[in-house]
C-alpha cells in the first residue's frame, strides 16, 4: 500500500497529542507532594497512585509486541494495578509513570503509516492498528484528567493551573497570546 499524507500526519498527530496528555500529567505529578499520592478522596475512588500503576500495567500490556501478540498479555494482572500499594514511593511511581509512556511512545514513533490498517487484537477483539490507538486515546486522557483533578482538590488554592485559569478576562488575554504568537511565526 502507498504511503498516505494523511496516515502519516495521523501518526503524527497522536504522538503529539498523547505526548500533551503525558506533560499535563509530569505537571501535576511534579506539583503533588509525595503524602498524597496514595490518598482515595474514598475507598471505592482511586489515588494517584493507583491511577498510575494501572496506566503503567495497560500501557506495557497494550504497547509491548503491539502487532504480533494480544494487547492483554498473559503476565498482565490488572485486577492487582487497582489495589493500594502504600509502600511505593512517589519516585518509585514516576518511574512506573515514565516506563508506560516511554512503551507507548517508542511504539508508535517505530510505526508505519501503511501498518494502520493492519488488524491487532486487545482481549482477542480484532481491531485495526488505526481503532486500537484512538481506543487507547480515549482512555488514557481520562486518567490523566482524574490526576489533574485530585491534583488540583488536594492542593486547593496553592493550585496553578495548567491551561486558561478562571479569571475574568484570561481567555481573551490566551486568544491574545496565541494571536501574537501566530504573527511572530
């Protein structure tokens, strides 16, 4: 099959976006002490640090041998990324946080734009490379919101925020900016 612009910019378009998702996650992963990585807002919420061991568990499984094995690997134990491990370390959880996206990333940079097509499966559902990777940033995005969430709850009014802040006038003042930024170029 020719190489499609398109198929290319996809590839490329994804990796940006899920490399967006990962610094709003290093953002707030930076700003969060350590004591409340492991805090549920209640038992049946996750913390952090369950949120990350169970990124870090999917993206391994996901990305690993993406085109020749099953995206749920046999050493896969999702069921234990939900429980609390209070003995992990915020270092110990980044490090979990780094090795899940560096698999996804170094994944998607090794792949062709001819391969979207290929059929893959996650749980023996067959699906194109193309379906696989939107699946996976529809749900990855998610956790990282849940993150940014109880980041910004367990710091309050000490929160910076990573996008437009809630003030009067800051979404024009953004406009502005990006304007200004557009003519510069």
């Amino acid at each position: 099959m020719m190489n499609n612009p398109l198929e290319t910019k996809f590839l490329k378009d994804c990796i940006k976006r899920f490399t967006s998702y990962k610094q709003l996650g290093d953002k707030t992963l930076e700003v969060v002490p350590e004591e409340y990585f492991h805090v549920q807002p209640n038992p049946e919420s996750n913390s952090i640090a369950i949120i990350i061991q169970h990124l870090h568990g999917n993206m391994k499984s996901r990305w690993t041998n993406f085109l020749t094995e099953d995206g749920e690997k046999s050493w896969r134990q999702r069921d234990e990324e939900f429980e609390a491990h209070p003995t992990l370390s915020k270092a110990q959880l980044l490090q979990l946080w780094e090795e899940g996206w560096q698999c996804l990333l170094d994944t998607l940079e090794k792949l062709q734009p001819e391969q979207l097509h290929e059929t893959i499966t996650i749980r023996e559902e067959p699906l194109t490379v193309y379906d696989a990777i939107l699946r996976q940033l529809a749900h990855y995005p998610y956790h990282v919101g849940q993150i940014v969430y109880l980041g910004r709850w367990f710091l309050g009014n000490n929160w910076q925020s990573l996008s437009i802040p809630k003030m009067k006038g800051a979404s024009e003042a953004y406009r502005a900016a990006i304007a200004a930024a557009q003519k510069n170029k």
